[in-house]
C-alpha cells in the first residue's frame, strides 16, 4: 500500500504541470471534468462527444478516469493466431520446467456500442479454441483430450435520468484452468473484462472484490464463472449523492473435487465531491457466501470510508479502509467471528500512447475453489506504451495471498497459498490492421503446507509460457 500510495503522489506531482503539446495531442483539456455525466460537448471536429466522468467511490464498477469519446455508435471485431510453448502444463509441483507442451489457438472478439440520447449499451465477448500437441490430463487425472475452449462476455447497460442513473452489468467466462495469468487472449488487447492482471486494465468493469476470485492456480479445471450486478445512483444536491447496489456471483467447476460458491453482496453509499476534482465516500456492505457440500456460509459486513482524486481522461486514484466482520455459521451450529482491516486501493494513469495501473485489495474471498472461505490480499501492476509509430510493449504483475478462514470447514486452520504471474509483450503493426506479437509470462505459487485436492496434493511449482501470432483488428463499423 505504501508503494502505491508514493506511486500516486508522483503521478498526481506529473499532472499539476500543464504540457501543452500533450494537451493538443489529446484533444479536450483536463477541466473537462467540470460536466456532468452523460452530458454532451463538442470536439475540435464538431463531432458530439460523449462526456463519462467515471463511476463514484461507492459503485460496484472499479474505478476509472472516465473517457471523452465521441458518441457514436459500432461494431468493432477482431482475430487472432497464436502458437504457444508451455513448460508445465499440469502445475504439478514436480514440475521442473522441462514438460513442454506445444499449442496453437484461434480466436477473436467482438465489440459493440450502441448509444442513445439517455443511455448507452456495451457488449464485449471473446472466445476460441486451444490445440494441444498431446492430449491434457485433468487434476484427478481423467483425459481431457487435445482441444479446449475459453470464452469471455461483458455486458453493461446504462441509462441516465435527470437526477439519477443506473447501471446493469454482467461478466461471464468459461476458462480451462484459473484466470489469474490464463494466456488464451493475449494479443487481443482490452478483452479480458474481469480477469484481474494477465489483461488490459480498461477492460475490468467491475470492482474486483465482487468478481469470483481465482487467483489459487488449480492445473486444468474447467469452470463457469458468472457475475450479475445492479447499481442506481441519485444525486441529491449538485454536490453529493447515494447509490444502492447489489450483486450476485457464483464460481461453478466442471471439473469434479473442487468447491463451487456463490455469494451475494448488497451496498449503500454516500460520496460528497470536496472540489471538482476530490471526492470522499461512506459505503456500507453487507455479503454472505455459501459453498457446495457444507453446511455453512459466511456472513460480511464492512464499513469503509475512500477518498478519490480523477482528471476525467487522465487520471484516478482511489484510497479506501475500513473493518470488516465475518461471521462464520458453522456446519455443527453456533458461529465464529473474525473481525480484520479490508481496503481496495487502485491508480490508473493514462499517458501519452499509453496507460499506467495499480490496484491492491484485501478482503473475504470464497476461497478459488479450495478454500471455504480465504482472507485474500491481491496486488496486480501493469504498463502499455507506444514505442515509436509501430510498437507498444507492455508489462504486468501479479500475487496473491489466500489464507483459509480461521474458523472455516474444510482445511487446516492457517494453510496459505502464496501465487505469482506475470508477464511482458512486444507488438509491431503490419500495415493498418495486422500485428505481430511476442510475449512471455510465468506462473509461480508456493503453500505453506501441501494442500490436498482429491488424490493430488500440490506444494509448490513453476511454470513458463511463451507464445507468439498475429492479430487483426477490423476498423470500427457506424451503426447510425
């Protein structure tokens, strides 16, 4: 947090000095954020543009910049090929990083934004299919065959009254192993809404404690994961306003021996802009998770206070704390009660050809499918940049702590996992919508005791993957 918290007085330093030329290269200067949301401007072109200031400190969505766009609406679509060397494919702890697995896959997305005079509608999938050179085993070794599919689905509504506004949003994937550093999307930039580091930090929607973590690596597993939320906002003077929200997940595993969940959070929220640019935010949670084969289910209730700083365009930063009481309804009866400090800390900075993110959260997760129940802290970094006319590199990482719940079912009180990713790539355009792509990235996870799944029990293991392919991104198609 500390890091975090030097990394964003460095970059809000950076933005109280005016560059002109950045300022011309952008369009739209930093006081934009003056209007409301949803309201309409003009741009140099004489264009309307779309003016989003960004969701508040107590929304379900993570928190963001906002964007000045143009208000049209398209159909984006794009393809990929891609050829993979994975060095341990299992994660297996006897791993040595010599198993070598080769793949190729074929994928592609598609983008579509529809917008209205009073709202606006998004919708964002990608999918495709994996080859391997062999056929793969699941963790309890049953044979999965050589070919898998991954899919990805966003879809967010928004409607805008005078007064109010409300969001409807929903995330979906169907993964072959832990989202949490999965390769399937790379070179298909901004499409792994929900997957936390390992993709595009814009493509996240929503705040990243409501969405099904699984960031405990489990080797091939196939699972659904699902997440339905719903938020109004009501500004009760030009100043301050209320939102009430709620949100339903679940974490489903196709694969057998592993805990499936589902959990429900519920919020009300107060955020009061201290200037334009400062906001501070008194929310309230209250969740409750419930996991398959046992009788048991965790009771959250959170108090937090944030404070918020956005350029709408350029930059956000949100600093949040507050204590969290979990009551743990046991299978034999009675209730245990753990009380710890919870926060979701993030920094989005968007330069000049590029975008800079830091998010850190502490929190009760369901546990990624081993746990009943974890306390969960979660760093993730990433950098993209423009390098010259026809490159752009980026880099990320990721760890993650889960520590079993005291008082939980299921496992040895205290039993940690400790999991590492991350990654780099390189990109080249080839002529206007062709790139070629290289990338690398690593999976590392350690336990303080081996935990044991079925008939397999994993320690500790490494894991290496380099892949390389092209992508094509079409132009944007005009709906209307």
């Amino acid at each position: 947090m500390f890091f975090l918290i030097t990394a964003s007085l460095i970059v809000w330093r950076a933005t109280l000095c005016p560059q002109q030329a950045r300022a011309q290269a952008q369009g739209p200067d930093e006081n934009a954020g003056q209007y409301q949301a949803g309201s309409q401007t003009t741009n140099p072109g004489g264009r309307p543009a779309q003016q989003d200031n960004g969701p508040s400190l107590s929304s379900v969505r993570a928190y963001s910049p906002g964007s000045i766009g143009e208000g049209r609406s398209f159909l984006l679509p794009a393809i990929q090929l891609s050829s993979y060397l994975d060095t341990n494919p299992y994660g297996a702890s006897s791993g040595t990083g010599t198993d070598f697995l080769y793949r190729g896959s074929v994928s592609g997305s598609l983008a579509l934004q529809w917008i209205k005079r009073k709202s606006q509608f998004n919708l964002s999938y990608a999918g495709g299919e994996m080859v391997s050179s062999r056929p793969l085993t699941a963790y309890y070794g049953s044979d999965l065959g050589k070919y898998e599919d991954f899919h990805s689905m966003t879809i967010d509504e928004q409607i805008n009254g005078k007064r109010w506004k409300a969001d409807l949003m929903d995330q979906f994937s169907y993964l072959p192993e832990s989202s949490f550093g999965f390769p399937g999307f790379n070179g298909l930039a901004g499409i792994g809404q929900g997957f936390g580091t390992g993709f595009s930090a814009n493509g996240n929607l929503l705040n990243p404690a409501l969405v099904p973590n699984q960031s405990i690596l489990t080797g091939n597993s196939r699972r659904l994961s699902n997440v339905s939320a719903v938020e109004v906002d009501y500004s009760m003077t030009p100043r301050s306003s209320i939102s009430v929200s709620g949100a339903y997940g679940l974490l489903h595993y196709v694969s057998s021996g592993f805990i499936d969940t589902s959990y429900y959070v519920t919020s009300i929220g107060y955020d009061h802009s201290l200037t334009r640019r400062d906001n501070l935010g008194l929310y309230y949670s209250y969740s409750d998770i419930s996991f398959s084969g046992l009788n048991e289910d965790i009771a959250g209730h959170s108090v937090q206070i944030a404070y918020g700083r956005r350029i709408t365009g350029k930059l956000s930063l949100k600093l949040s704390a507050g204590p969290l009481v979990d009551v743990i309804n046991q299978p034999a009866g009675g209730s245990v009660t753990s009380v710890f400090f919870t926060t979701y800390d993030s920094l989005q900075y968007l330069l000049h050809g590029g975008d800079l993110h830091l998010d850190y959260i502490r929190y009760t997760s369901p546990g990624s499918g081993v746990f009943f129940g974890a306390e969960t802290n979660q760093v993730s970094a990433g950098l993209d940049h423009q390098l010259g006319r026809r490159f752009t590199g980026s880099i990320d990482f990721g760890y993650a702590q889960n520590r079993a719940l005291s008082g939980s079912g299921g496992v040895i009180p205290g039993s940690r996992f400790n999991t590492w990713q991350g990654g780099a790539s390189l990109s080249r355009l080839l002529g206007r919508t062709m790139t070629l792509f290289v990338s690398y990235q690593f999976q590392r996870e350690t336990a303080n005791a081996p935990v044991c799944l079925g008939a397999q029990c994993e320690g500790a293991f490494l894991r290496h993957i380099a892949s390389i392919g092209f992508s094509w991104k079409g132009r944007a198609i005009a709906l209307r």
